[in-house]
C-alpha cells in the first residue's frame, strides 16, 4: 500500500509536470481548476494563489481542511 505522502508526492509532481508543459494561459487555467477539483491542489483563501498538495501553509495559515 502507497503511504499517504508519497501519494501526495505523486499528484503533486503530475500536476507540476502537466502545468509545465501548459503552451497557453488557457491550458494552464483549466489545467488548475481540475487539479483544484481533483484535490491536486488547492487554493490560499488570502492571496487566491493555487498550491501544490504537499504545502501546507500559505500566507501564514494551514491549508483548508
């Protein structure tokens, strides 16, 4: 059975692999909203920045349960 932090380490570095190769702003949008909506990532509730699975914190508080 895979731990819950590999796991974690794993979508994030699929995420970051296919924001990467992203060509325009549009592909790069949709590409975070369904990383968002997969729980790849997540969105800072005070800057509005997406994050990647495995930060924690962002603007000095703990990622949304």
């Amino acid at each position: 059975m895979i731990s819950a932090e590999k796991e974690r380490e794993a979508r994030t570095t699929a995420i970051a692999q296919l924001l990467g190769s992203a060509e325009t702003t549009t592909e790069a949008n949709a590409l975070t909203r369904v990383g968002i909506r997969a729980g790849f990532l997540w969105r800072c509730s005070t800057c509005k920045d997406p994050k990647y699975a495995n930060q924690e914190t962002c603007c000095g508080k703990p990622r949304p349960a």
